[in-house]
C-alpha cells in the first residue's frame, strides 16, 4: 500500500473518531436511504437528507462524512464510480465531488 493512501485512511479515521456518534449513525442511515432510493447518488444528496429528515443531528467534523461513505462501500450497499460532478454545497466551492453506485436500489431511473 503506498504513503499516500495509508495518509489518507489515517485522516477519515481521524476525522471519523472525532465526530458525533449520534450523527455518524444518522448519516449512515440517510447513506442506506439514499441508496435504497437512488441508482446513483452524490453526497450532495446525501447532506440534503440530512438537512431534510436527520437536522436534529449535528457534527462539528463534516469531513467524517468520507468515513460513512467508505463504510458503506465496504458493507456492500455503495460502490465507487469512475464518475464525479461539480458540488452544488456553496461551501464546497463547485469542487469536483463523487458519483456513488447503489447496490441495493431497484429503482432504474437515474437522478445525477
């Protein structure tokens, strides 16, 4: 495994230990909602429903919000695609973010 990966796993568990739990198993579920619902989904849709159904959960590191994903991913409910968009959260600048494949959506039509 290189520097840099090893680098980057060690900063999503930082960021994952230190945000609020209440709030990890929030995002967790509205990550397993997303994907039950949508074929594909970014995590713009995914802060979205937070806003939307899980507001009373908070955290002060949104960065752990990789750490979900990954966690995910690893239990078979998301996979990684090749694809990104540009984020529509004014507080990610437009910066290039990425499409998530759901392994458990029956749904066809696409929403990305």
């Amino acid at each position: 495994m290189s520097v840099v990966i090893e680098t980057k796993d060690e900063a999503i568990d930082r960021v994952e230990e230190h945000a609020d739990a209440e709030w990890k198993d929030a995002a967790y579920l509205a990550c397993c909602f997303c994907a039950e619902i949508f074929p594909r989904f970014t995590t713009d849709m995914l802060w979205d429903m937070m806003e939307k159904v899980f507001y009373r959960y908070e955290t002060h590191e949104p960065r752990a919000m990789g750490a979900i994903m990954r966690r995910a991913a690893r239990d078979k409910i998301i996979a990684a695609t090749a694809l990104y968009v540009r984020s529509d959260r004014p507080q990610c600048h437009g910066r290039p973010i990425a499409v998530w494949e759901s392994l458990i959506c029956d749904n066809e039509e696409e929403v990305v």
